[in-house]
C-alpha cells in the first residue's frame, strides 16, 4: 500500500505524474529507446525543455526579459551562483531560517552582506516586519517559504533593488507578480519535480553587472545561451518536471494550487491549534500553507512511516 508522504523533499508527486515518468523510463515515447538513454541533443527531447519552460512561463505569468533554465546543483548551488552573477559590492539579506542563513553565507565570500532583519533570536518562528532595504545594495535575498520553520512570505515585497527569492519550497503554489523579482529559483524536488534539477527564472538584463570573471559552467549566461543544454541536463528529473506542470495546468494553474493549500492548512492547522497533542510553533501571521512544514516533527516522522 502506498504511505503517505509527509516528507519536505523529496516529496509526494501526484500518481500520473510518476507514472509518465515510469513509463518514460521504460520507452521514451515510442522510440524504442529508454528516457535515461535518450541523448539531449535528441530530435523527441528538445521539445521536452521547450514545453517545460513554456508551461512554465504561462502558468506564472513571467513577462518578457526573463529567461527560465534548468541547472543541475540544487539549491545549495544557487546560494553560491546567485552572489558570483550578482554581487558586485554589497548585498541584503532577509534572515528567516536555516536556507537563507546558508544561502547569506555563500554572500559572504563575494561582498558586503547586510542582514536587513533576522528572526534568529525566536528561533525562526516568525517572518520579520519593518525592515529596511539599503538602496545601494546589488540585490535584496529572500526564502519566500521556511521549510523547516514553517514559515511563509505570502506576499510579493516591494524592492528598490532587484529581489532574488529562494522558492524551493512554496513555487506554483500560489500566483506570483513575477515582474516584482529579478531571479526566483529552487531545487525541484519540493515542490516542481524529483531531485536532480534546479528551476532558475532570471531577469535578462539584471546579468553581466559584474566586474569578477565567472567560470563558465556558474554563469548564468552560459546556460540561458545554450537553452539549459550546454551540457547534459537532468533529462529525466526535467521530463518529471514537464509531468507536473502539465498536472498543475489541468487542474487550473496556479490559483487552483493556491486554493488547495488554503484548504489543506485550514485542515491541519485546525487540528493543530485543536488538538493538545500538537503545538504550532510558527507565529500565526506567518504560518506557512506547504504541506510539510506544519506538523511537530515526532507527528509527521510518525505519518510518513505509518501506511
Ligand atoms: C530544501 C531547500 C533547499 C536545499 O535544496 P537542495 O536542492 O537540496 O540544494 C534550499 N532552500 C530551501 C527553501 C529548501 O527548502
């Protein structure tokens, strides 16, 4: 019998959208070949990364000027990318847990970081308000979802300096103004995919500010040039992506997503605040709506080992 999978990431994924990719991996679409053997450069897996970024664009609304590539590295990598493609002098950061910490530590090695407000001191449990973004900073970072505090920044900030957000853990759940952002990214598999690719959406002209040479594979340049194949990409974990947003956009885009993660915390954090087994420890203000980041931890070690 299938678990229920409580588990941050790698995540559930919605049956059909494994099962495609199942079948993908047993013939890829009546070639006679497998998916994992299937070359990157080939005719029947170019359109699979055109279709991707498409449905991509259209279900976040992303104006022109920005470019949506499919990198290897995680998250974790971006954490260094971001600052080597963006970081000129000076940097802010918003300190909401333990990803942005990590992400402002990578910051560190290439400039000025300013830590705008943190949350440290309580322990993560709420997103800080009445904070002020220096306007002299090359960009301004945030993690829009906490994913182990079980915190969220539910809305598009305003920002006198290009925003970059981590949205590993709350992207297509919600629309976004995307036009608010100057690079939005994430590792799939908590939210877009299974493990092994990372989605970068990258405002065009925001690049080539800075004065530093970049190695050629950690610029994003690179790869927006080279449609996300300059060299072999994730194709399974990207064709698993293509699975998802096709899942996504039938069920009614993101709005749809949006309104089933209203619900679905309304159900569990009704429980949480009814029942005296649990303690919700996130600030109400700031409760995040993602699945995973909303039981106590012994609750869901317990869900995610209990068919
Ligand atoms: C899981 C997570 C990461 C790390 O992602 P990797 O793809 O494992 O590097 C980074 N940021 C957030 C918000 C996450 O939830």
């Amino acid at each position: 019998m299938k678990k229920y999978n409580f588990n941050a990431g790698p995540s559930i994924l919605p049956k059909e959208v494994m099962e495609a990719t199942a079948a993908a991996c047993l013939e890829f679409e009546g070639s006679g070949l497998s998916l994992m053997e299937t070359s990157h450069r080939a005719k029947n897996f170019q359109p699979v990364v055109d279709e991707a970024v498409a449905l991509f664009k259209e279900l976040l609304s992303i104006p022109e000027g920005y470019a949506v590539i499919f990198l290897g590295g995680g998250a974790s990598l971006e954490f260094c990318m971001v600052p080597y493609n963006f970081l000129e002098k000076k940097a802010a950061y918003l300190n909401t847990g333990v990803w942005a910490t990590k992400a402002q530590k990578e910051a560190k090695l290439f400039g000025e970081v300013v830590e705008v407000a943190s949350s440290a001191d309580k322990n993560f449990t709420h997103i800080p308000k009445n904070f002020t973004i220096p306007t002299d900073a090359d960009y301004f970072h945030i993690t829009s979802n906490n994913t182990i505090y079980g915190t969220e920044i539910l809305k598009d900030y305003d920002s006198p300096v290009p925003m970059i957000a981590d949205m590993s853990s709350d992207i297509l759940s919600r629309p976004i103004d995307v036009s608010k952002y100057g690079m939005i990214y994430g590792g799939a598999q908590k939210n877009l995919s299974m493990a092994g690719v990372t989605f970068c959406i990258i405002k065009e002209d925001l690049l080539g500010k800075v004065s530093r040479p970049i190695p050629t594979m950690l610029d994003y340049r690179t790869h927006i040039k080279k449609g996300s194949m300059f060299n072999t990409p994730p194709t399974v974990p990207i064709y698993c992506a293509l699975q998802n947003l096709k899942w996504i956009k039938k069920q009614g885009g993101v709005e749809a997503m949006e309104k089933l993660a209203i619900k679905r915390a309304e159900i569990v954090y009704g429980e949480i605040d009814r029942n005296k087994l649990f303690v919700g420890t996130a600030e109400e203000d700031s409760r995040s709506r993602m699945r995973r980041d909303i039981a106590t931890s012994a609750a869901s070690a317990q869900a995610a080992t209990t068919p």
